[in-house]
C-alpha cells in the first residue's frame, strides 16, 4: 500500500508500506491492522528498494494513497465529526468510527477506553492513520 509517512520529528517519507504476513489465505493485512499490532516496528519500503523498520511509536500519522481513499473505514459503529489537532499543531477534520459500548456512546468515552495505538480518520483528503498518543485535542463537530 503506497503511503506518506509523517514522523514525530517533522521528517516526511513516501513509499510502501506491507504487511510481512498474509491474512487471511490469500489476502494481506491492513494497514490500520498491522499498525495496530503489538509488534513495535514495521517494514517500510522505500522507491531505492531499501527497506526500513519504522518504530510506530515514532510515527506521527500516516496517509493511505488516494486510491485508498474511496474505501469505507473499517467496522460496523456510528461516525462522528472530530477536529484533531496532534502533537506539532496539525489540525485534521474528519469522522471517525466510535466503537463503544451502548451505555457510553460519547466521543469522550470512546478517547478514553479506546486502547488501539493507531485510529483512522477519513478527511476530504483522504485516510489518515493517526497515532492516538499522537492528538492534544479532540472537538466534536457534531
């Protein structure tokens, strides 16, 4: 999957990123599942055909290719409008699925429970993986 990586430093970097197993039979994991895995680096490929081990501590957000961007979020859950501003100052709006529980359906408990390292964010300009320990802030638009 072609993507632009944002660093916590500032660093910007473009190329592949892929899952060094298949899930399911025949199919690959995706991105926001092998971000989301308890492994702490993952391979990156960059155009030279180097390959990077990126520290997903150390990612910022990541920004699917735009062919990418047509594609639902994953899950069945409620969208909700959300301005996110991350650590550096960059603001984002987009929805955001809210997978929580019946009995506490806010923005606010989702943020608080939520124990995912990477979270998706549809925005006009795309799908951004965003590292939750990442946001300063959160508003809810809707």
């Amino acid at each position: 999957v072609a993507v632009s990586i944002t660093m916590v430093g500032g660093e910007n970097l473009s190329g592949s990123l892929f899952a060094p197993q298949i899930y399911p039979p025949g199919g690959q994991e995706d991105p926001l599942q092998l971000l989301n895995e308890p492994e702490p680096f993952f391979p990156f490929g960059l155009s030279t055909g180097e390959v990077l081990l990126i520290a997903k501590d150390q990612v910022l957000e990541i920004i699917l290719d735009e062919s990418q961007a047509g594609e639902e979020l994953p899950g069945s859950a409620p969208t909700a409008l959300l301005q996110l501003t991350l650590a550096g100052g960059a603001t984002h709006v987009g929805s955001m699925r809210l997978e929580v529980r019946a009995t506490r359906p806010r923005v606010l408990d989702y943020m608080n429970h939520c124990t995912v390292r990477f979270m998706a964010l549809r925005t006009d300009a795309g799908v951004r993986l965003i590292n939750r320990k990442m946001i300063e802030r959160v508003r809810p638009l809707d």
